[in-house]
C-alpha cells in the first residue's frame, strides 16, 4: 500500500456503525437528562460524557480514514428512514418527549418505524459492511448501481465480470442475506428472475440466522441446519462437564480412570468445535485499497431524531 492509497475493511466499518449507534445512544441520554432537569456537573450527566469521550476516541482513526476517501456507502431503505426522519423532526422536542414517555401517538408510531428499520440495518451490518466494500472494488459505475440496487431495488444490471465466480456467488449470497434476491449470469447482476429463466446463473441457496454461544449471528446453509443445532448441543453439553470436572479436580486428585475420562471430554470438545468450523461459512474480513482524496462524493447521510 502506497502513502496514496488508504485500505478501508467490512471489520471497520462494522466497527463504526457500532460506535456511531453508541454516540447517538448516549448523546440522546445525556440530553433527555438535562432537558428534564439534570445539571452538567451531575454524576450521571460527566459518566456520559466521559463515555462519549471515549467512543470518540475509538471512533477517530476509523472516520480519520474516512475522511479521505470517496466511498460508496450503502444503506438498506436510505430514503424511507429519511423521509420518515424528516416527518419525526417537524415535532417539537417537548412532543418528541411526550411521545417518548406515553408511547403511543402518530409520533411514536413514525419514531417505533424508523427504530425497526435502522435495528434491522443495525443487525445486517457485517453483511453490509461487505456489501458496501464489495461495492467499492468494481468500477465506480458497477458500485453505485450495486448501491442502488441495495437502497432502491433497481431494476438496473450490474457488470460484476471482473469477479472471480465464488466472489460472484458470495455476493448473490450477501444480498440474499437482506431481502434482496438477486441472480448473476454472464457475469451480470440483476433481481430480474425473468433475465435468468433457461440460462445458467447463480443465486442464493437459502441460509437460516442462528446465534453462537457467544451471541455472534452466523449464516447457515438451509441444509445443515439440523447437524448445527446437534453439533451446539453437543458443545454446550460437553463445555458444562468440563467446567464442572475442572472445578472438581482443583478441589481433589483425579485417579487415573478420571484423568483418562477428563482427557477425552477435552477430545470430543475439540471435535465438536472443529465440526462447527466446517458447518459455518468462513469468517473473512473483506478490504478494499481506495486512493486518498480529499474530494469526497456528496452523498446524503441518514438525519438523525431531531432530539
């Protein structure tokens, strides 16, 4: 990577949608504080501001990159969560606050709407986090019709020829993933199931959203779904026995039997967690090499609440 190019990566971004989300949060609650009475040098009122310093501070290399590059960013529903955001601001801050606290009204109807709409953007952001840097690797053309596509359901095609076959299918299965059901064939995208009727394409197989133990979403094949849910079992159960063995033997000597039955546990763990590695789509962290710039493309954030 030269001193003019700048490597922007999904994990980043990802990454900043969280943090940008905790600022808002936490900006909203500090406000909401002092708006109903709070002082600035309350303990409560310096605790948010302490966090915010410290989000801003994670959050400055990530928009320090993004300050100098021209990157299409992608946004499922832009446009609706815009308009509605714009019909939530023509309140007054004291309706805002009373929506907020009777729940219920026309106001709080727009705000619960526009809430569903960012929690699912919220959720998908891995995947549009890959989306938007895959996006960026086709040419600027391909990328804003790719983005439109996402925001608008465009009816338009996207040249993704410059793709290798498995990025081509790994991006079908993106869009897949939020709602858009999108089909390549010679080396052309489009959500047209008509353009693709007799010809060989590819598409979305079909993935079921589950969770780790952890709490990480995870894709999985439509398929293996059931040997997933066998498999996390059979790690939750063997994980529970080798806590409780664990904690047995800083209290006792284990005998020889014991040590031997304690090892294969360990085994069958391994095993399992190995199983898992094979059942789940890989875990990569896409990137993509832009040129630094100072000149960015205008493009229209996602207002906020006006609170």
């Amino acid at each position: 990577m030269s001193e003019a190019t700048i490597v922007i990566t999904s994990g980043e971004l990802s990454e900043h949608a969280v943090l940008c989300r905790k600022r808002t949060e936490t900006v909203f609650r500090r406000d909401f504080l002092v708006r109903n009475g709070a002082q600035g040098t309350d303990a409560s009122v310096e605790a948010l501001n302490t966090l915010l310093s410290e989000i801003g501070a994670k959050l400055a290399p990530i928009e320090d990159k993004l300050r100098h590059v021209d990157l299409i960013t992608i946004v499922p529903n832009r446009g609706e969560i815009a308009n509605i955001t714009s019909d939530i601001n023509r309140n007054t801050r004291t309706d805002l606050d009373g929506a907020l606290k009777s729940k219920s009204g026309p106001v709080y109807e727009l705000m619960k709407k526009r809430a569903a709409m960012t929690k699912s953007n919220f959720e998908r952001r891995d995947d549009i986090a890959k989306l938007t840097v895959m996006a960026n690797t086709l040419p600027r053309q391909g990328g804003e019709s790719l983005r439109r596509i996402v925001e608008d359901a465009s009816d338009e095609e996207v040249d993704v020829s410059q793709l290798t076959a498995e990025k081509q299918q790994e991006l079908v299965d993106l869009l897949g993933r939020i709602s858009k059901l999108a089909f390549v064939y010679s080396g052309k995208l489009s959500l047209d199931k008509k353009k693709v009727d007799g010809l060989t394409y590819l598409s979305w197989q079909g993935e079921v959203l589950r969770q780790m133990q952890t709490g990480q979403p995870v894709w999985i094949s439509k398929g293996k779904v059931t040997e997933w849910e066998e498999n996390e079992a059979v790690i939750k159960g063997i994980g529970s026995k080798i806590i409780a063995k664990t904690h047995e033997k800083q209290v006792r000597t284990f005998s020889d039997e014991e040590l031997a039955n304690f090892d294969r546990l360990q085994r069958e763990y391994i095993d399992a967690k190995e199983k898992r590695d094979a059942i789940l789509p890989p875990f990569l962290t896409h990137k993509v090499e832009m040129q630094k710039s100072e000149i960015r493309a205008k493009r229209e954030e996602i207002p906020q609440i006006g609170m």
